[in-house]
C-alpha cells in the first residue's frame, strides 16, 4: 500500500496536525520487557506515581496502537507551528555531486529551535492536569531544557532544570533564554540535592544520568512537583511520533534509508517509528533501512551492552531493558551534548536487537564537517546533534546507487551553538 504521494513538493503542501500518537510497542514482533526493580532496596516502581503525572504512566504501560492528542495540547502544537516542513536537500545533492535524492523533515522551525517541545508540551498539560504547579527535569545542551521552560509557561507551571555542567559553562544562550521562558536553572551536579553533592566537583563536566537524578530527587522533596523526562521513556518517543506520522503523509516517495541520530532515542522514534510500524504490519517501507546515528562519546548502540540497567546515574529510576555503557558512565564533553547519554530507549534497543535498526558511531570532527558543509550548501546552521545524522547522509549518498532516496530528521538549528562552531573552526 505505502506512503500517500503527494504531486508537489512540500513548499506547497499542507499537512494538518495529527490527532492521535502511535505506540509502536502493539506492533512489536516482542514484547517489551517491563521496567524492573533492583534486588535490593525500595521499589523504583511504586515511586513512578510520586514522579511522574499518572495519564504519562499510563501510555507508559498501554497496548493501545493510537493514543487521541488532547485538543488543548493539538492547540499548542498549532500554535507553535505544527506541522513542520520536509524539503529537499538539493544544494546538498549538488555539493555531493550524487543523483541520490535527500530530505530533511526540518523541526527547527518550532520556537526553541528543535524536536523536543513535542513532549514538553504533552508532559506539562498532563502535570497540570494533576494538579502540578511545579515541573523539573534534566537537560545536556539545553533543548530539552528550553522546551520544558516554554512549555511550562504555557500552562502556567513553575520550571526547575538542572543542566549538566559542562554545557551550562558553555551553552550560555539556551541558559539565558530557559530563564527569559521564567525557569530556574542549576549546573549538574550541583549543590541543591544529595545526588548532586555525592558528585559534585566544580570541574565535572556533568552527565545526562546525573542531572536526571537531581531532578527525580528535587520533585520528590516537595510538594505539587512532577518529573518531566526527556527521552528514553516510551511515553516520550510515542509523543515525537507526530514528527514521523507528519513526514509520512510529506514524503513524495518512500525512502530506500530512514535516518536520525540517537541520544537517548526521542528523535529518532518520532522520525522512524510510525515508518517502521507499517513496515511491520505489512503497510508500506518494506525496503527501507533504518540508521540511527550516535555519537562516539556515548555509543551504547555500536558498543553497549543489552541488559537492564538505571536510566539515571543514581538509580532512583526503575531498571529498563536497554543498550547501556553503564549508568555511572560519564561520556567526555562534547558540542553534541544531547548525545552524551549511557543508554537507549527500551524499544529502540530492541528494534536494534531484532536487526530492524542499524547503528552507526561518529567521531565529533567528523561530524561537524558535514555540519558546515550543509550550513553551506542548503542555508541551515545545524544543531550539532543533528548534524550526526547529515554525517551519515553524506556517507549513504556517495555509496547508494543513482536515484536512491534518503530522508532524515534535521531534529534542530545550530543558531544556539556558536561556541561548538567558533571551537570548531577555529
């Protein structure tokens, strides 16, 4: 059956906002393995209601194939600008000097300039309908962190973000513009929590494991607090769907390669997962392969192990069954702070155990070449974490026969990263 066709490029075509997310977990060939508690000490489970808000458990642990979008939270998406644009990258094409056809699904173009306030916005109106006047959350280059700040705003919520260190010294942009949005913002680890303080040392360059368990810690030292998480839970990556199930209804012909890069895995299941979810029922991207780019500093997919492990660095978490380095890993700081996670999402790592997922690793040199030279053949400054995906794109194009077709997740913009550019080129 396949994708829809559209008869023009996409500069001209309209796609309206989805009203339901897809859960990939009712199509998977397996079944997901629970979350799990350790041998020892309390439950990690029974702490997730004192956690999160409860409609997030619930999609957490739901069969359910589609999952109805709260019109409140379908206004916001409007509002931002959902849905957001595919193009062609022929400037890319031309520069490679290939007869491969590329695009890019653009999700810059959303006001914190990336992907991740798809979730933020999901999250804050579930924890506002808890009840919640106060959301934290972790963040490693700052995205995560502005989407939460704007999203919490938007709902009238007080926002508390803990930032790892390393890219709070340097990510001096995103921190200003967390606060414009009203949020607080401590560098990870910190002096705030118990957590923090075991870590803490002024020249740490922090972790994404870290600052997760500061965060669980400070919502749990107070009252009318929700934990608001960025990746890794299925709940996160089945709200990005709206990515996926927008570019599928885009693409004016389906990809021989489907491409986005991995932190913790968001990114890459809003691109992919809807995708992949027909290939498995048998509805279309039977050729398709599907390439998820990570970063060398954190390569849990090319060099992890599959086992269950804390998605933070603490262990105050449930254990998730899922490619790890190891919780207490802490990956070297690098432009793509994003990327500096010790695991991937429950479900990816199994897509990627099954064969259907194809992982590759890049160096940060290499990574930012292809960054510049997309800057300047198709106008955008990429988010450093997005450009791990261009990297593999400019890879795929130059061995993939003439008139193949790659599409790929541009997940964020670079305008906020001048320092990983100014390091770079200088």
């Amino acid at each position: 059956m396949g994708v829809k066709v559209f008869k023009q490029l996409l500069s001209g075509a309209y796609v309206g906002v989805v009203s339901r997310w897809y859960n990939i977990a009712a199509d998977l060939p397996i079944a997901l393995s629970p979350p799990r508690d350790p041998d020892e000490g309390e439950s990690r489970i029974g702490l997730l209601s004192k956690i999160l808000p409860s409609a997030l458990i619930d999609q957490e642990f739901t069969a359910e194939r589609w999952v109805s979008i709260p019109e409140e939270v379908r206004d916001v998406y409007r509002r931002v600008g959902r849905p957001t644009p595919l193009f062609r990258a022929e400037g890319l094409e031309r520069a490679l000097g290939v007869k491969t056809r590329i695009y890019y699904k653009f999700e810059g173009v959303l006001p914190v300039g990336s992907h991740k306030l798809n979730t933020a916005v999901a999250q804050a109106y579930y924890a506002k309908a808890d009840g919640a006047v106060e959301v934290a959350t972790e963040t490693g280059a700052g995205q995560w962190g502005m989407a939460v700040s704007l999203a919490a705003a938007l709902f009238g919520l007080k926002a508390v973000v803990f930032m790892t260190r390393s890219s709070y010294n340097s990510k001096r942009q995103r921190l200003t513009f967390m606060r414009t949005y009203g949020a607080v913002v401590y560098p990870s680890p910190s002096e705030v929590t118990e957590a923090g303080r075991r870590h803490y040392r002024p020249d740490h360059p922090g972790s994404l494991g870290i600052a997760i368990s500061e965060a669980v810690e400070y919502v749990l030292s107070g009252e009318r607090r929700r934990y608001l998480p960025g990746s890794v839970m299925e709940f996160v990556l089945m709200h990005q769907t709206v990515i996926g199930l927008e570019a599928v209804e885009q693409l004016p012909e389906e990809p021989d390669v489907a491409v986005a890069c991995v932190g913790g895995g968001s990114n890459f299941a809003g691109f992919t997962y809807p995708m992949i979810g027909m290939r498995l029922r048998g509805e279309g991207f039977e050729k398709t392969r599907f390439v998820a780019v990570e970063s060398e500093a954190a390569p849990k997919l090319t060099r992890g192990e599959y086992k269950y492990d804390f998605p933070d660095a603490v262990g105050v978490l449930p254990m998730l069954k899922m490619y790890t380095l190891g919780h207490d890993y802490v990956p070297p700081a690098i432009h793509a702070a994003g990327l500096r996670y010790h695991g991937a999402a429950p479900s990816l790592s199994l897509l990627k155990r099954l064969g259907i997922v194809e992982p590759l690793a890049y160096p940060q040199e290499e990574v930012m070449k292809a960054a510049v030279l997309f800057a300047r053949s198709e106008g955008v400054v990429p988010a450093p974490e997005s450009a791990h995906a261009i990297r593999a794109v400019i890879d795929l194009a130059k061995k993939l026969p003439d008139g193949s077709v790659i599409a790929f997740n541009l997940s964020g913009h670079g305008l906020l990263d001048a320092d990983a550019y100014e390091k770079f080129l200088a």
